[in-house]
C-alpha cells in the first residue's frame, strides 16, 4: 500500500497553530504534525486525548507498593522473625519508608518503560525525517489526500494562507501504521 | 471560551531570539574546542579527583583507624560528607520537578544543568556510607537479597536500610527523569549534520526521536508523571536521611524538627551550588541570554526563602532544647554554641543565616560577583551545618569520662576534596558533551512566532 501526503512547512508557533485548527475543521485527515517543542494547545487542535501512561503508572505504583509491603511482612514475620529492640515483628508504621520508595520507583521505570513502548522510540529506529529541521525550528503539517475528492489546490490555498514556507507532495510506503 | 493564557511581562530569554538560533547558541560551545579557561578547570578537579582515589585506596586498603574518629565521636567526616552531597542534588530536583508542577516557565534555562548537577551530587554522596562501612565490599549487604545464611533478611526497622532505598531509587529516578529531557535535544545534535562522535552516539540515544505530535503528547504526560513522582520523592529522600539521626536518642539529634529542617537546609545548600555554577557557566559558555541576571534573582529569592526556614529551624531547636527542660538537651545547644567547636558553629550561623539576608537588596541580587561569593559562603555553611549537627552532639555525651574531641585526618580531608574532584570533573565533561540547556524547553518559552496571548487557548 502507498498513500498521498501533502506536507507543509510552517515556521512559526501560531501559524501550525492555527492551520491545523483550520485543517481539522475542514475535516482534512491529519497524520502528524512535527514540531521542535511540544506546542501547547496543539493536542487540543489535534484533537489528541491524554495519554493513557498515567493508568500505567498509577498502577506500576499500587503493584510496587503491594509487592514491596508483602515481602517485608513475610521476610521480618513469617520468614525468619528477628527481635529488633522489642518491636513486634509486624512492624507496619517503620515498613512505610521503604514501601514509598518501591513505589515510586515502579511507578517511574514504568512511566518510562511505557512511554518507549507507546511511541516506539527505541535504539536504532529510523527518526521519520519528514523535512529537515523539524527537531531544530521547523514546524510541519502532515496531512493524507485521502480520495478523489481531495481538493489539492484548496488546501494549497490554506495552507499558504497561513504562511506555509514550503508545500510537498510525498508518497509514502506504508506498512503497519 | 474563557481563555488561559500566560503573557509574560518581560521575555524570559533575552536577545529576540529565533528557533534557530538557539539551537546555535547551545550547541556551538559544545561544538568547538575547548579554551584554557575548561582545561585548567578540568586539570584542577581531575587532580583533586585522583588524590581522591589515592586516598580511598589508601584507607580501604589499610582500613578505618585512617580516620580521626574514636570511640566517642564515631560519626563524623563520612556522614557529613554524605549528607552535604545530598543536600547539593535537592536543589536539582526542586528545579527540574517542582518547579515544573507550578508551572514556573524560566526553570527551562536552569534545569538541565541542575539536573546533571543532582546526578553528579548523588553519586558523591553514594560514595561516603559505602566508604563508611569500612568494609565496601559487602556494602550489597544493605539490601535484602535471598541469601546462603538462612535467608537472613535485612532489618526493615533501620532508617539506614530506608537509606539505602531512598537513595538508590533517588539516584535511578533522576537519572530517568534527566535522560527523558534529553531525547529531543540528542535529535537536535544528530539532526545538525555534524558527523562525528557525538552525532553518532546523540543517534543511538535519541532513539529515533523524530518531533512527531503524537510522541510529544506522551513524552509530555510522562514528564509530568515523573515530575509529580519526584516531587514526593525528594522530600522522603531527605526526610530519611534526616531519621538517621532522629530515630537515635541522642540529644541534639532526637527531634521531631528534623525532617523539614533537613529538607530545607537540603534545597537551600543546593540552590547555593547551583547559583555558583550558573553564574561560572553562563560567563565561560557565553550563556548570558539564557542564564539572565533575573534568573539569578530568582534563584536568590528561593535562597532567601529556604535560607529563612533554616534559620527558623535552628531557632525553634534552641528554643526547644530549653523549653523541654532536658539537662542533656540544654546542654548540647549551650555546648554547640559556646563549646570547644563553637567556631563551626558561628561559621554556621553567619553563612546560612546572617551572609543571605543581603540578598534582600536588589542592588547585591543583580551583582553575580557577590552573589558568587555568597553563594560559596552557603555551600561552606551548610557543610559546618551539618558537621555541627553530628560532631558537636556527639563529642560529648552522657558521661564526661567519656567526652572526646575531634579533628579529621589528612586522609578524610583528601576523600572531601577528592568528592568535590569528581563533582566537577563530572560537570565540566557533561558542559563538552550534553547540551547544558534544554533547547527543547527554552523554545517552548521564547516570543518569537507568537503574539502574546492571542492564539494560545
């Protein structure tokens, strides 16, 4: 499979800003937009929902908690009851220390673990290089000329509306998306 | 719609500055050689580091009678050290996480070095208990691993043991948090076309960074998860590190003040050592527009806030002390400030608590050559600080048979100074290799490309 992309390069924060408002309220099919910060506002105009990694780490958190308070109760309990200075064995309240940090450090390997393996970023991956300098100070507009309804010279006209500084047609091979 | 917005009075970055050129400022000093000014930097702390090694080596090797302690006075220079170094990294943290969650935008100049500087610290601090031990090479014995002696497990109960989890899972975290910052700038480095080394490495560990949109919206909900976990984080780290004493019942250590007094003593130290830093970084790397005077003046006034709450600490302990009505306690406050190491105590008092107070002047706040010169007067406070908190509450204890004095070896001077070697052997080789500034972050808050406050929902 092959699909049509029509690329625009903007280089300014409010003109990505608000030609992808004005592209998604045309209903045009946005693939990406690539930007060298994260833009703020521009996940609204997207239409991108809030990342699901805080589920990920909300409950990396409670296992690392639940993991690390189970193993003190059984190591200082049931597996060899030592007597600390007349503390009863189940010491709860001196047992919260550790199982904060054991929590926080599941919930934080995990946020990572999950971002990497949502985003696919790994080491070798091929960076999608759209147009250069999208990481340096660059914006661009990735948009998919989905039928033959697409109207190209219209959106040519929206996208120059909006200070686009260069406008390509691209095929790209696709495999999984 | 009711529309947020911030509008900034004055700009964060000075110099109208484009995209691009940011990009060029922060990477051309790394890019270039390095002038005299870093090789006579790195020569000195790479000299101090190595006397440092010898020093570690000749005492391992010969084992703890190296050191000045005695039976008396069994906590001293180590425990200092370690705590000193500690307090340093808080600083990073308060930078990169918390300041993050209160959406205090000129942090961006600031955070990647104060984050690199909470690495470096860190693995100072780690340093001092493995050398406390006297016997490194079972320091794996702190943690619980399934073992041929029974399994006899750790015990849970010791704030020591909490120690050593605080402080691995501090250590991992910020590295964590520190390296997630970086992945955009390392595809920054490797999108320039300067091939080479550093193109090379910035590729394999920018993983394949490519801006894409739908990786930012994660990247930026991971961040802040890892900011809202390292917020807690850096509080438990030194409020365990402050039960090492509280947990005992010595005087002087036994108080309840201690966590907060330790956590803002930690933030202040480092906030010190990040303005000494900065204000050396910006001169030599030509960083003036990033690492403006008012971010300075910003970092002073958190130092004279956090510096107000250990000056409020060391009042409510002396007041405590007598208020209890405990001759032991009286008498360990009277004997820190009149006793035989009465001079670490006043060196304390007019470091931490009288030298800030000028920072009130704006005059003195835009000066970096004063403001230099206190913020080392408050790294060697804070270092008396917590020296007087462990040598003068022990030197004299319960039985004045058995009171001692104290004063360090060459040897544990040298392992000092060789910590200090490493911090900044570790600083200067992260200034030639890391972007110091998240060029990220900082074009997230510049004017350009936007009128201020139209078109931002």
């Amino acid at each position: 499979m092959s699909r049509l992309l029509l690329v625009g390069v903007f280089e300014k924060e409010d003109d990505i800003l608000s030609v992808t408002r004005a592209a998604k309220d045309q209903g045009l099919s946005i693939v990406d937009v690539y930007a060298p910060y994260a833009v703020h506002g521009l996940e609204r105009a997207l239409g991108l929902k809030a990342s699901k990694i805080s589920v990920v780490c909300l409950l990396a958190g409670i296992a690392g908690a639940v993991l690390k308070l189970w193993f003190e109760v059984w190591a200082s309990t049931f597996d060899w009851p030592v007597d600390v200075g007349g503390k009863p064995w189940n010491s709860l309240p001196a047992f919260v220390p550790m199982t904060f940090e054991v929590m926080v450090l599941f919930a934080g390997v995990a946020t990572v673990t999950a971002l990497f393996i949502a985003t696919g970023l790994r080491p070798g991956r091929k960076p999608k290089a759209v147009v250069p300098g999208v990481t340096d100070d660059r914006f661009a507009l990735v948009i998919e000329e989905t039928d033959a309804a697409f109207d190209l010279p219209a959106v040519h006209r929206l996208l120059e509306e909006h200070n686009a500084v260069l406008i390509e047609e691209r095929v790209e091979e696709t495999e999984a998306p | 719609m009711a529309r947020v917005y911030s509008v900034f009075a004055r700009p964060l970055i000075q110099g109208d500055k484009r995209l691009a050129q940011v990009t060029e400022d922060v990477c051309r000093p790394m890019e270039r050689r390095p002038g005299p000014w870093w090789w006579a930097a790195f020569t000195a702390s790479s000299a101090l580091l190595l006397l440092g090694m010898s020093a570690i080596t000749y005492q391992i090797a010969t084992g703890v009678g190296t050191w000045g302690l005695n039976t008396t006075v069994g906590w001293a220079f180590d425990i200092t050290n370690f705590v000193f170094w500690i307090g340093i990294g808080h600083a990073g943290t308060l930078i990169s996480a918390i300041l993050y969650l209160f959406r205090q935008r000129w942090r961006t100049s600031v955070n990647r070095s104060a984050e690199a500087m909470t690495l470096f610290a860190v693995m100072c601090a780690g340093l001092f208990p493995v050398i406390h031990m006297g016997r490194p090479w079972l320091a794996y014995w702190i943690f619980p691993y399934p073992n041929t002696r029974g399994s006899l497990w750790i015990n849970f109960r010791s704030p020591l043991a909490w120690d050593a989890f605080a402080i691995s899972t501090y250590f991992i975290i910020s590295a964590l948090f520190w390296y997630v910052g970086l992945i955009p700038d390392l595809a920054t480095i490797r999108d320039r076309g300067k091939p080479g080394f550093r193109q090379r490495l910035a590729a394999l560990f920018s993983l394949g960074w490519d801006g894409s949109y739908r990786t930012w919206n994660r990247y930026e909900m991971a961040y802040l998860l890892l900011a809202g976990l390292a917020t807690p984080l850096v509080v438990s780290v030194h409020t365990i590190v402050s039960w090492d004493f509280a947990v005992a019942v010595i005087p002087g250590w036994h108080a309840t003040i201690f966590p907060p007094y330790f956590v803002a003593g930690a933030i202040f130290s480092g906030l010190a050592m990040v303005l000494t830093l900065m204000i050396i970084a910006r001169k030599t790397m030509g960083l003036e527009d990033y690492i403006t005077v008012r971010h300075i003046e910003r970092l002073c006034k958190l130092i004279i806030a956090t510096g107000g709450m250990v000056g409020l600490a060391y009042l409510t302990e002396f007041f405590m002390a007598q208020y209890s009505g405990n001759r032991y306690e009286q008498f360990v406050f009277l004997n820190r400030a009149m006793g035989p190491f009465a001079w670490a105590y006043w060196t304390m008092v007019s470091c931490n608590v009288l030298a800030p107070q000028l920072l009130w002047f704006r005059k003195i706040r835009t000066n970096l050559a004063v403001v230099f010169l206190l913020s080392l007067l408050i790294n060697v406070g804070m270092w008396f600080e917590r020296f007087v908190i462990i040598v003068t509450s022990l030197h004299r204890d319960y039985l004045p048979s058995s009171w001692a004095g104290y004063s360090p070896t060459v040897i544990e001077v040298a392992t000092l100074l060789g910590s200090f070697g490493l911090f900044f052997t570790m600083f200067l080789l992260f200034c030639r290799v890391l972007p110091v500034i998240a060029m990220g972050e900082v074009k997230g808050v510049l004017s350009y490309g936007r009128k201020h406050g139209e078109g931002h929902p």
